[in-house]
C-alpha cells in the first residue's frame, strides 16, 4: 500500500527533469505498473477507487468533476448555505471534520469562500436537478 500511496505522489508531484502527471494520467500509468508487475494489482485498484478513479476525474463519468461522493455531498450543503455546524448535523459528523471536509473541497476545486463553491457546484452540474 505504501508503495502505491509513494509511486502515486511521486508522479503527481514536480520534479526537477519533468511537471507533475495530471491525476488521470498518474492512474492509467498505475495501472500499468501493476501490470507490469511492479505493484501489487489489488492495492492499486483499491487506490484507484478510493481516489474516485481516472473515470470521475475533470467532470467525467459520474459527473463529479474529480470529487469523491462525499465531497460532492459537502458541496451541496455549502451550495445551500448551510452553516458548518448544520452541515455536521446532517452528515452527524463532529464540527471540526465538517470544517476539514469543507477546506478540503475549498483546495480541490481551488475556491475560498462558499459562494465560490456554490458557483463551481453550478457550472459543473453537481447540484441536484431538484433545484
């Protein structure tokens, strides 16, 4: 697990002789790896799917533009408003990682205020099509 965890930081991150992979190209070269043997194929699908997978990243499959269900539930609450302690109550989550979720989605979408966040929800089609 750690190999993978390390292999996928690695290709997500600067280096000096080349720019990060974007994280669906760091995926599908994962995957590759683990093909070739070098990495423990379950870790990696495991890794895959916990990081929502190459298919969901950048408003793709599931249209959830690269966040996991759970971070697309966050901002949804924050589209509505919701402050974060009514947020914490409806995921019955404590304050403080209803505060980590939210700056979590913040840095993720690359935004800083919760009008941001409703706005980025909006253009992307993340909010219910109930509303």
């Amino acid at each position: 697990m750690l190999a993978v965890a390390d292999v996928f930081d690695a290709l997500t991150s600067d280096r000096p002789h080349r720019r990060a992979y974007p994280r669906d190209r760091a995926m599908v070269r994962l995957r590759q790896m683990a093909r070739d043997r070098l990495l423990d194929a379950d870790v990696v699908e495991a890794a895959v799917s916990a990081a929502g997978g190459a298919r969901a990243a950048r408003t793709g499959a599931g249209g959830r533009a690269g966040l996991t269900v759970r971070q697309v539930e966050v901002l949804n609450l924050l589209a509505q408003g919701l402050s974060n302690r009514a947020i914490a109550a409806r995921l019955t989550i404590s304050v403080r990682t209803a505060e980590h979720h939210i700056q979590d989605v913040y840095a993720r979408i690359g935004v800083s205020s919760r009008a941001a966040a409703a706005m980025y929800a909006m253009e992307h089609g993340l909010l219910p099509q109930d509303w």
